[in-house]
C-alpha cells in the first residue's frame, strides 16, 4: 500500500541553477573605455623618484640633526657667557611682522610658474625659504607675502614639501598682488628701470619678481610694471658699488638689501653687506671734485 502524503502536490522538479556573472566583476565596453591608460614609468624616471622618497625622509632627520646641533650650540654659549648675536627662540615667538616697526611691506610676485623649469622652481622656493629665515632672524621684520601662486602648481607643490610652511610668519596667496594692495602704493623692483630708488617711502609696498630664469626673461618684470602702469624702480647699485659682474640679484638678495636699508644701514653698506663675494663688489670712490678757474 503506498503513501498518500503528498499525493495532492504537484511533482517539484529541480530547476537547474543558472550560474549568474557577478556583474561587479565584469568590465563594460563603455568602462573600460573611460579608464586612463597605465603611465609606464622608465627606469630613469622610476630612480627619479626614488632618489626624491629618499631624500624627504633624509631631510627631514637633517633638519632635527641640524635643531639639536644649534640646541647644543646655544647651550655651550650660555655656560661661556658669550653674549647673544641673534635673537632667541622665546624673543623670536613675540617678534612677528604684526608688530614691527617696518615702514614698508615686500610682496614677492610669484605668478611665473608656467616660465620656469623644475630645477629653477626648486632654487625659487630656496630663495624663499631664504628670505623668511633672516626676516624671521631681524629684529624690525618686514611684513612679508608670496601672492600669485597658483594653486596645485609647482611653486605650490614644492612649498608644501616643507612641514609647516602654512604657519610661517608670511602671507600666502594664490591672488594677484594687484588684489591685495593699493596701486598708489604699489612699486615693482626691476634692474631694467631707469628710476633710481634713492629713499624707501613709508607705507608702500616693494615688489620683487619671483623669477628664477638665469636671464632667458630679460626685461620681463620692466615689461609688466609699465604694461600695468605701476610705478617701478631698481636699487642703487651702481651708484654705490662696482660690479664685476652683471647687476641682475637673486630675490633673496633684493630683499635682504632693502631689510638692512630698514635697519637704517645706508645703501652701500647694505649692499657691501649682502652681496656674495664671487660678485667681487667694491665701494665706489667718489671722486673730488675739480677745483674751479679764476679768472685774474
């Protein structure tokens, strides 16, 4: 006698399973089409970088090696009694630009991005780092900006190397300096002017061409000045000092000239003062004047 459970059921039959494609693994025509292609690195370029990984951690425990080093430094002059060139770390903190007594500000316009190589980027933003180190070391520190940066440039991306740059006692900004000042007030610094800057005039704002193009710009910075009808001007050198070499200065050495002006240091020894020695300057004699003819 056979079972009647489940006698009313229809028979269920096992539907074969269908294996579905994972649709989260499966690449569309119109996918893989928007894909960039893989950048194939050379070997060169693979070293390249390499050598730059290696050197950031190495900077970075040259940088610690160097703050112990002057710590101890600091430490061996107290114990000698040896009186105190430079300011301290504790005077350092309240001597900010913000309450300096400077009567002018420095703007170093840095809107040349797309005109330098990558190694000169690198020697613009030394310059940099140069000029915050001895306005930061002076006791009448000038109210310092870098404008025009574009953002996500290299000028940009090479600062950010530098941890804590964002905290320097410096005004960054990616505007225009015209944005930021008066025009009135406003006096562009190229070697190509025909105006001598005898005096700094109170309340103006100096700007120095943040351009590092060994010469291959020649009267660019000139060109912008009266193409904006900004006022421009170049520093007394050679009506102070002979040069044996030609007159054109690093940004660095612009600005450093017109901080010792501040420090009421005369032009020629401000210039005598910062110049390096390879550019062989002397100060220029002035010479007597003639007597004048009488007549009998």
């Amino acid at each position: 006698m056979s079972s009647e459970v489940g006698a009313d059921r229809p028979e269920e039959k096992e539907q074969p399973s269908a294996k579905k494609p994972c649709l989260e693994n499966v690449e569309t025509p119109a996918e893989s089409a928007s894909e960039p292609p893989t950048e194939v690195l050379s070997k060169r370029k693979i070293k390249k970088l390499a050598k730059m990984q290696k050197w950031e951690v190495r900077k970075k425990i040259k940088r610690q090696q160097e703050r112990e080093k002057q710590r101890l430094k600091r430490q061996q002059a107290i114990l000698a009694g040896i009186e105190r060139t430079s300011p301290s770390r504790k005077e350092l903190k309240y001597n900010t630009t913000s309450k300096s007594p400077s009567p002018i500000s420095v703007a170093v316009d840095l809107d040349f991005d797309d005109l330098m190589i990558d190694k000169d980027i690198c020697k613009c933003v030394k310059q940099l780092l140069r000029i915050y180190t001895v306005n930061r070391r002076s006791q009448t520190p000038i109210p310092l900006f870098f404008t025009g940066i574009k953002k996500d440039g290299r000028i940009h991306k090479t600062l950010e190397r530098n941890d804590g740059y964002q905290n320097w006692d410096v005004k960054i900004s990616h505007e225009s300096f015209l944005e930021l000042f008066d025009r009135e007030k406003i006096v562009y610094l190229t070697s190509d002017s025909d105006n001598v800057l005898d005096t700094l005039e109170d309340n103006h704002v100096y700007i120095i061409g943040g351009l590092v193009d060994h010469n291959s710009q020649k009267g660019l910075c000139h060109k912008i000045a009266e193409d904006k009808g900004l006022r421009h001007a170049r520093l007394p050198l050679n009506e102070n000092v002979v040069i044996k070499t030609r007159t054109v200065l690093t940004i660095n050495h612009v600005f450093e000239i017109l901080l010792r002006v501040t420090e009421k240091k005369s032009w020629k020894e401000a210039i005598l003062s910062v110049l390096p020695m390879r550019k062989g300057a002397k100060a220029k004699e002035v010479s007597p004047k003639a007597p004048e003819a009488t007549t009998q």
